[in-house]
C-alpha cells in the first residue's frame, strides 16, 4: 500500500498529471473482493485508478509519462483500458465501494481527511499500525491527486470495545493528519462529529475571529446552528 501511496507523490509532482486518481488500500481490495466479478488480481493490495486526458497525439505520449512515474518493485500490473467500456469496468470497482462496506461491519465512522500529495505513503503507512493497534478493520481511499482520503473505521455497534477503539483510534486519526501537515476535512465540512477536534487545528485567537463573524451574520444562530464550534449549542 505504502509503495501505491509514494506512487502519487511522483505522478502528481511531474508536469504531465492525471485527470483523476483515486487511491483504494487493501481494505477497500478487500470489500471489493467480494464482487461478483472482480476484476483486480489476487494478491492486490492497493490499487490506484487514472483517468489522464489530452490531445490525440498527445495521449498516449501523456500516459506513458504517467505508468513511468508510477512503476515500482510493489506494481503487481499496469492496465490501460482499450475502449470506454473497459474504462467503465474499472471505474465501476469504485462507484461501487462505499455500499459494499456494508458487508464488512455494521458500524462505519467515514471522515475525508486531507494531507498534502507528498505526504500521503506516511499517511497509508501510520493508518494501518492504527488498524492494527486498536483491532478495527480501516478501509481508506479517495482522490489522491489532492490528498484527500476518505478513512472509514468499521466496528460492531454492540460490541463495547469496538465501539470504544473506534472512537479512540478517530480522535488518533485526526492528530496524525494535523501532524502530517494536512486538515481534518477536505470536502465534505466539520458538522457534528469533527466539531469537538476543530480546536486542535484552529487557534483560539482564530476561533474567536470566527465566532464573531458567525454572530454578526447570524446572531440568533439559526444558521445551521451547532454545525461547526465545540460549544455552539445546535437546535
């Protein structure tokens, strides 16, 4: 996984760089395997989808530059899709990845965590010791063209202990992001869950600055309300 992560660093830092790339780790390899027809071979254990374009005569001088900077001692197989319908085959496996999570637990705890593009095989790396410390199955992928990884906890909500690593290894998760440079979101907001972390990367003079737009623009907090301060009481 580690190898797939490095791999992005060095096509995302040449000039010729993909339209899209989307990083899936070997728990999402796993959840995948249990596809009907799974396309991937099987001793995958991460996988990396691209999508480059350009001119036609330019093309494939682009996807060369690409596999390039991509090939390494962990790259099992590089397959480049021969029509739009081979294209869709492959991208399918990652429309259908968040519903096949399902599968694998009953509990998910989803954040979209993002770091920078050089710093995302340290990420990989550090997210399964966490896996492995608090005995919980992490399942990450996303866009890895911009760093941001969708990191899924999976655990039982019956089982206690699962329920207590999750929470405890979701507050780890968020340190070592802000460690490595990055924020704790990178699309989707803070919203209830993150509310309570956002002061390990906003500062205190900061979150006053903030606080006070929020009531100058809405000073009966009925505006989304409890959405984004640790004591902002919500309706």
């Amino acid at each position: 996984m580690k190898e797939a992560a490095a791999a992005v660093s060095r096509i995302m830092a040449q000039a010729c760089q993909p339209r899209a790339m989307e990083f899936m780790d070997s728990g999402a390899i796993r959840a995948i395997g249990r596809l009907d027809r799974n396309p991937l071979p099987a001793q995958t254990r991460a996988l990396l989808l691209i999508d480059v374009d350009g001119t036609v005569n330019g093309l494939q001088e682009s996807v060369d530059a690409i596999e390039a900077a991509a090939r390494c001692d962990g790259l099992l197989e590089w397959l480049q899709a021969g029509s739009a319908k081979e294209a869709a085959v492959l991208w399918q496996t990652r429309k259908n990845l968040s519903p096949l999570l399902r599968k694998l637990a009953p509990g998910k705890i989803n954040e979209d965590i993002v770091v920078p593009v050089s710093r995302m095989a340290e990420l990989i790396d550090a997210l399964d010791r966490l896996a492995r410390a608090h005995q919980l199955l992490i399942v990450s992928y996303g866009h890895a063209g911009n760093g941001n990884i969708h990191v899924n906890l999976l655990y039982d909500p019956a089982d206690e202990r699962q329920t207590a690593a999750a929470n405890e290894c979701l507050a780890e998760v968020f340190e070592l992001t802000l460690s490595l440079g990055g924020s704790l979101s990178g699309e989707h907001g803070i919203g209830f869950v993150k509310r309570n972390f956002v002061g390990l990367e906003v500062d205190a003079e900061t979150m006053a600055v903030m606080r006070g737009i929020k009531n100058q623009l809405d000073p009966l907090n009925i505006l989304n309300p409890g959405k984004m301060y640790p004591d902002q009481p919500g309706h």
